[in-house]
C-alpha cells in the first residue's frame, strides 16, 4: 500500500513507482512520504537480508536521514572510525581519522554499521506512516504510456506472488533495483564498465588479538586484507582478496589461513555469522535518466561512478 492512495491526475495509479527496496529506495520512499506524493515501493525479494555488503555511513547520509527521525539512533548504534592501523611487512603505521574535514556536521565520524540496520530503520519509518514495502513483487515489463513522449509516464507489468499479475500506471519510474537492475535493462539504458580481476571474500567474525574500534588494513605484495569495527552481528567485518584461481568455497578455515598470511599468526578467528564471497567492477549507467524514468544507487553505478578509460 502506498503512502497516499490517490494520485494527483486520474491518468496515473501512482506518481512514482520505485522497484526496489534496499536503502536508497527505502530513503526515496521515506522522502516522498514526507512530501505527501503518491507512490508503491517494489522488491521481489520474500523478506529483507539479514546480511549485508554495505556497511559505512557518512556523516551527510546521516543528515540526509536526519528529517526522518533515524539518524540519531543510527548514530548510537553504529561504530565511529577514529583510527586506522596500517599493517605493513616491517611496520604498523597509526592513522588518525578523527580530523577528517566534516567539522560542519553534526555527525563527526565515518560510521559502520550494517546496511540491514539502516534497512531496518527505515522500514519502521515507513511502517510507521502506514506504507508496506511490497515483497515477492517482481517488475516483468515496462512501457511507455505514450511511445512518442518519453515524459508521458510508464506503465509497468508487475508479477506479485500473493495476487498475480498485476499493471501500475505511474507518472515516474526509479530504477533502485542494484546492479543487475530490470529496469535499466528493460529500458535499455547501457551499462559500461567490466570487472577487476580477483575474487574477495567477506565475513562478520570475532577476531582475537585485533584492537578494538580500529580500522585494520593489512597489506603485503600478496594483496590485503581488511578489519573494520562492525558490532553486530559480530564485531568484526572482514574483507580480504583470495588467492588467484582459488575457486574453492570460503570457510572459517580457508579465513584463519589468509589472516595468518598476513598477521604472522597475530589474529584468532572464530564464530563466522556470514561468509560471502564477491567480484568488485567498475561500471556506470550511459544515463541516469530516461525521460520519466531514473535510475538511482548501484543501479546507476558500482564500486565507482567512473568508468575506466580503456
């Protein structure tokens, strides 16, 4: 259900349809129900990850988030990045991030803090103003209303699991739908960039003999391996790039023997809440708008809004 049920014009079922409810669409659909505009939120995914990739805030998303209430508890539940420690082969070299040129805003510090947590967060704001995000609802296809005007609103095919098919008559469309974003694909929007060689490998873990509230970064001409001060669902988060050719599935064990690889046998790991693996690339949208409709997020661009110049 959306926020408002009744459009301004009687042309459209809904101003704005935004498929896809991680973060940015969830921050879209908080910001439109403040401004009173009609709106349904899509995601075929059944429930939200408990897991997440993302795990930093900035302090301008944070007053970004400000108008909706969250980001004050956002702030208390996250982990501020005051250090770093630099782990080289003959040194450690302590990096102070406590002065990083954000003395204008309220919120001081580069934040972690799980993406599920900030999903969360939002979807009680949302919950709380009477919108559901509508879960096992899949975009099949989507249409011009008028193929002459690509500003005359869209209308999209959309497969819910609880009602079948269904068709939604919007004045705009936001693509916050990820990297292999449908809408963009349907809209043939092209997709440039290409892959970073390399496989990474992340884990929410507890690591003995790290110290606390302090970014780790290990490196050596093998590669690097990295610490940060997550909290929960573990405390720490790891990030590390395997072996090239090792295509073998990540473990406790296959972790335990990349930490060792860089610390010297310095850090115990145990208790792994999540163990992923992940290909990093560098891709971008050709545009983020089409007529009325947008992309927005990893939709739009991943890992880095520049292409690479070949």
């Amino acid at each position: 259900m959306a926020a408002h049920q009744h459009s301004a014009d009687n042309n459209y079922d809904v101003d704005v349809l935004i498929v896809g409810a991680g973060p940015t669409g969830l921050a879209l659909a908080a910001q439109l129900s403040s401004f009173g505009t009609s709106f349904r939120i899509i995601d075929r995914q059944m429930d939200r990850s408990e897991h997440s990739r993302a795990l930093a805030l900035q302090p301008r998303t944070l007053e970004a988030l400000r108008p909706f209430g969250v980001s004050a508890s956002l702030a208390a539940a996250g982990h501020p990045a005051r250090g770093l420690h630099l782990h080289l082969p003959e040194q450690t070299i302590p990096v102070d991030l406590s002065d990083a040129g954000i003395e204008d805003s309220e919120y001081q510090h580069l934040l972690f803090l799980s993406q599920a947590e900030t999903e969360r967060a939002l979807v009680s704001y949302l919950s709380a103003r009477g919108v559901r995000v509508e879960r096992g609802t899949e975009l099949q296809e989507l249409d011009r209303l008028d193929p002459e005007d690509p500003f005359a609103g869209m209308e999209a095919k959309i497969q819910r699991m609880d009602r079948g098919i269904e068709r939604v008559r919007a004045r705009y469309v936001v693509g916050a739908d990820g990297a292999h974003s449908t809408v963009r694909a349907k809209m043939g929007m092209g997709w440039r960039g290409s892959g970073y060689p390399g496989t990474y490998v992340l884990a929410d873990v507890e690591a003995a003999g790290a110290e606390p509230n302090t970014i780790h970064a290990y490196l050596n001409d093998d590669g690097f391996m990295m610490l940060f001060p997550l909290g929960s669902p573990a405390t720490w988060r790891l990030i590390g790039m395997k072996e090239q050719g090792d295509t073998s599935e990540a473990t406790l064990g296959s972790l335990q023997t990349m930490a060792d690889k860089f610390t010297g046998g310095a850090l115990q790991l145990k208790d792994p809440q999540w163990i992923s693996t992940f290909k990093l690339s560098h891709q971008i949208a050709e545009y983020y708008q089409f007529g009325s409709v947008f992309l927005a997020g990893d939709a739009a661009h991943v890992h880095s809004p520049w292409p690479r110049r070949e």
